[in-house]
C-alpha cells in the first residue's frame, strides 16, 4: 500500500510517500511545498492546490494520512493552515483517495508510545521504521513521515 503522508501549512507543506508492505517500509518520495511569505494568502492557496495536483499525478498514492487540526497555540496561524487543509482535503477528494487523519498526539502516541513525545524521539522511531540513519532535514517533511507510518499502525 502506498501512503501519502501530509503536514499541512501555509507556508510550508511536508509530504511523504511510504510503501508498506508485510510489515516492511520504504520510503518512495519526499518533499516540502513552500509559498513565498510576502504573497497574497490566495496565490499561496493556489500554488498548494497546483502542486499537490502534480504530486498526485506523480506518486499515485492509495491512500492519504494528514495531520488534523485540533488545538493550536499560535492563534495566528489557525486559520491559514485550516485553509491550506481545506485545499489539500478538496485536491485529495478530486482524486478520490480515501483520506485518514490523525492529531499530532495520536501520531506521537502511535510511533512512541506517548502522546508528548518531543521531536526527537519521533525522528528517532521514524529512522528505526525505515531502518536508515538519515532523514530529509525539514521537520514538515519527517513529520508527513510519521503520520503516513501512524497510518499504517491504526489499519
């Protein structure tokens, strides 16, 4: 099964593609989409649509594991990232891949075994996942990682 793993954001949307496969990972493609800060949040809007289009197109994912919003502590950027969610989810239902999401807590929880884990020890159960001693350098990136991995242990 090939998972596409999502972090939503703004400005930067990490994503992942793992195959698993009788208990056995491997990291297909990686990557981040980054908008440009001075833009209007509607352009930015629209270069994650186009681009999460072209990703779907390219790793043809079965199924799509995202990070659901359920509290967040920068009041700020609540309503930025609940719309670029709101574009990954709709670009997803176009494609009609079926859709799971999971609270930063469940994927902490599922991976370590708890719920506030730091990020270090979420690296640290994705590097022992995949059995490699590196990952892609931006936290978006490995956390679309963890929660396609979260994924496959909550089926």
């Amino acid at each position: 099964m090939k998972i596409l793993g999502i972090d939503p954001g703004m400005a930067i949307v990490g994503y992942s593609l793992i195959d698993y496969d009788n208990n056995e990972y491997k990291l297909i493609s990686s990557g981040s989409i980054q908008t440009a800060k001075g833009e209007r949040e509607s352009s930015r809007l629209l270069e994650i649509y186009n681009d999460m289009q072209t990703i779907l197109e390219k790793l043809e994912p079965d199924v799509a594991a995202i990070e659901k919003l359920f509290f967040v502590h920068n009041q700020t950027t609540v309503m930025p990232v609940a719309h670029a969610r709101g574009v990954i989810l709709t670009v997803l239902e176009m494609h009609n891949i079926p859709i799971f999401e999971y609270t930063p807590m469940e994927v902490k929880k599922v991976l370590t075994g708890f719920g506030r884990a730091d990020k270090r020890e979420v690296e640290q159960m994705v590097k022992l996942t995949l059995n490699t001693d590196t990952l892609p350098k931006l936290d978006d990136t490995v956390d679309s990682i963890a929660i396609a991995i979260c994924h496959t242990r909550k089926i």
